[in-house]
C-alpha cells in the first residue's frame, strides 16, 4: 500500500527495503537492491523486461493502477558531454549488449511516475514532472510509534487550524480531563535531543504539564492515528494494527470520531 501510494517513490521504497532488513549483505552482494526489491513482491521476482508488468490497484479501475515495469537502458554523453539514458527495445536486447543496465519503472493512468536503476545509479533514480500530480496525500502509522520528527511536521501542519480542537477532542474519548495539548522544545540539553519536541497535555486539576507518552501507549497511539488522520486529507490513512494499544471499549467511539473528521 505505501508504494501504491507514493506512486513507486525510490525514497519510500528504499525505506521499506532498510526496515525490513532486506539490504544486510549489501557490501558483499552486488546484486542485492535487486533482489531486495524483489522480495517486496507476490512470488519473491521482479518481472522480465518487455514482459507481464507488476500491476498494484483496483482490478476494474485501469486508470488507477500502478503499473511497475523493467526498462532496460544504457547511459551515454550527448554532444555537451551531458549523461542521457537510453531506451533499448526489449525484443532488440542481445547477450553481448555493452553496458545494459536495467530500470524499474511506475506508470499511472499511462503516465510515467518514477524511474529506479536496479543497480542503484544515482543519475536514474529520477521522478518525472507530473509525479507530483499523481502522488496521493497518504499518512502511515506502523505499530511502532511515529518519530518525534514526524510528529512535530504533522502537528505544525494543524497548529492554531480548527483541526487542533479536533485532536482535542478526539483525546477526550480516552481521558475526558485533558484540557489542552501543545509541543514544547525538549529542554533537557541533551546533544541528541537539541531539535526534539515533545507532545505534552494540560490536565484539568493537574498544574504540571504532561508529556502524553506517560500517560499510556493507548493515548500516545490515538494521538499518532488523529494527527496523522487530519494531515491525511482527501488522501490515503494507512493504518498497521489499528487496535494496537487501544482498549477495545474505546474502538466504537474512535471510529465513529474519525468518520466524523
């Protein structure tokens, strides 16, 4: 779903491969981004060039699946010496070909998306113009908990918005005390925490502030999938385990709240 969804991004799909430890034997393994990639795939293959592609996305919907197929190239100058990449007619490949190399390509609705050298040449993993228009607005909370870089990006993209109320409210559900939520700078003078902030929640009662992460994985986790569920509009939510650390007594009333948004 998260390469659905980024349309084939190089970077997306880079970090799927390193968090799934799919590129431990890199320095020793030539081919390994190859069969990485790969392995993210029904059948642990990449499909031959010129043949059947890979097709992500609804079956009687054409013009919204991604279609992921290999390309293969060869890079040479043009007459200002410039690096260009070539296009070789598949049916045209031979096996004493100098200098092949090969791509993955994603298409959409037949427009081209991304383009990703299997052997990872940085001058051909490249985005193409109209990408930007094709990537839908997607948000992903793993089972793990979202980055603190993370968080703050989302929240500053709601901050001072109707859709901090929101938030609020939907924390309520959990704990009907919280009065408040703000991210403050960590403080600590920790060399690694200098740029960190840090979610904290006003308590009706309470004069302390309180970092939400105290008060429970159910709370911290309705505060990632609400915050990433604004910032997600008119695109794609994607959620791993939703009900991870959350009671089930609360599921009906977080759900209806997030239909609600």
């Amino acid at each position: 779903m998260q390469i659905y969804a980024s349309k084939g991004d190089p970077q997306t799909i880079n970090h799927i491969i390193s968090s799934r430890d799919e590129n431990w034997n890199t320095r020793t393994d030539v081919n390994t981004f190859h069969q990485s990639l790969a392995y993210l795939f029904n059948g642990y293959a990449l499909p031959e060039a010129g043949k059947d592609p890979i097709v992500i996305g609804p079956i009687d919907d054409y013009a919204k699946q991604l279609i992921m197929s290999i390309k293969p190239f060869q890079i040479s100058e043009d007459e200002e010496g410039r690096k260009i990449r070539i296009a070789i007619d598949p049916t045209k490949i031979k096996e004493d070909m100098i200098d092949m190399q090969l791509a993955l390509e994603t298409t959409m609705d037949q427009k081209r998306c991304h383009y990703i050298a299997l052997d990872s040449h940085p001058f051909v993993n490249q985005s193409y113009k109209n990408v930007a228009k094709l990537t839908s607005n997607y948000q992903i909370v793993k089972t793990q908990h979202i980055s603190d870089e993370k968080v703050s990006e989302l929240w500053d993209n709601i901050n001072l918005t109707d859709l901090e109320a929101e938030i609020l409210s939907c924390l309520k559900i959990i704990n009907t005390n919280i009065s408040g939520i703000a991210l403050v700078s960590d403080v600590s003078g920790r060399l690694n925490n200098l740029n960190k902030r840090i979610p904290i929640v006003r308590i009706k009662g309470v004069k302390e502030r309180i970092p939400i992460k105290t008060m429970g994985d159910g709370l911290t986790r309705l505060f990632h999938i609400i915050l990433a569920l604004v910032n997600a509009k008119n695109g794609l939510l994607l959620i791993d385990e939703f009900e991870n650390g959350l009671h089930w007594t609360v599921l009906p009333k977080i759900w209806y709240a997030m239909i609600k948004l």
